[in-house]
C-alpha cells in the first residue's frame, strides 16, 4: 500500500483477535461496520462461529469478515474488487498472522458468485449504497448459500428480504439499516 495514502482504522471487538487494529484507506464507499452494530450482529449469530463458512462480499475493511474468523469461522471468504482496500485487506491478514482460514480475492461481486460453486454458511452482504447491488445479486444468492444459510445484509433503507431470504432481525444505525435474513417467504415476515 503506498505511504502516501491515508489510513483509517476499526477495531475487532471479540475472539481471538480482540482489540486488534485493522488499517484501510480512505475511500468514500468504505464504511466499516461501527462497532455497536457488530456486537448486535455477532449477539444475534452467537459469539462462537465455529465451523462456520463465510462469505464477505464487499469486504471493503474486513471488519465483518475478520471479526467472524477471529470468532472461530473455519473459513472467511473476502471479495473485494478496489486494489487500494484488497492491499490493506491483504496487509491486516498478514498483521493479524492469519492461515488458511482466510482467503482474499480480489473480484467483482456477479463474476464471483456465478462462478462459486461452495455454500455458504453466512454471507456478509454491504455493497455501495444507492447502486442496486442487492436487487441485482438477490436471484444469484440461491446456490451461494447452504440451505440454512443465513445473511447479513446493510443497506440504505429497510429491506424485508432478499431473494429467497426474509429478514428476522433488523436496527438501524444513524444512515444504515442492519438485517439478518433467513430462507423463508416473505409472507412469514414479521
């Protein structure tokens, strides 16, 4: 990463790698998941996710994808398509002295999932807002995720589900609104 570039940071909030600092660059469609919201998340899923396969999308600063491997994930995917954030998504892995546990790639999102052919346990899904990413991706979802596969979604409006999945749980935090969906009809919604 150049040392020119200006670095912004997030803590991992639980397991193995508490406390650590993860370092990304500035970017305008970077926004790392704020702390109060992952410890929601990570309330919601279990504190443990052992054995757990993971999928962060956007992965944009690792901070849902190294959070869940610091809590025991047996494997994190992280896509990430800008070099500047893949670099300092690389950099942490190293920093945090990884394993196979985590793999970084760098790719865009509809080539990555038409192309996957592993489900997932869990799939962490907070593209750019205002751009369509989750309509777009929602009929692509069906065979990336094991059937009791679950989402994580953030986006810039409440959203009552994606594709096959319905949201469950759901906050909302200054301009982000969190949900974790499940498969279900919408009509099951609460």
């Amino acid at each position: 990463m150049p040392e020119t570039s200006t670095l912004n940071s997030v803590r991992i909030i639980g397991g193995e790698w508490r406390r650590r600092l993860l370092r990304f660059p500035a970017a305008p469609d970077l926004r790392p998941t704020p702390d109060r919201v992952r410890e929601t998340l990570f309330n919601w899923l279990g504190q443990d996710l052992s054995g757990a396969v993971c999928l962060d999308l956007f992965a944009g600063s690792g901070a849902l994808g190294f959070e869940a491997a610091s809590r025991g994930a047996r494997r994190v995917v992280m896509v990430e398509h800008s070099l500047a954030a893949l670099q300092a998504l690389e950099s942490n892995a190293r920093m945090l002295g990884s394993d196979e546990r985590l793999q970084i790639v760098r790719a865009d999102a509809r080539r990555f999932l038409a192309a996957v052919d592993a489900p997932f346990d869990l799939l962490f899904l907070d593209p750019p807002f205002h751009q369509g990413w989750i309509e777009r991706l929602a009929p692509m979802l069906g065979g990336v995720l094991s059937d009791s596969g679950a989402i994580y979604a953030e986006a810039e409006r409440f959203l009552p589900g994606c594709g096959g999945w319905r949201t469950v749980r759901h906050g909302h935090a200054g301009r982000v609104f969190y949900h974790l969906m499940q498969r279900g009809d919408l009509d099951d919604a609460e």
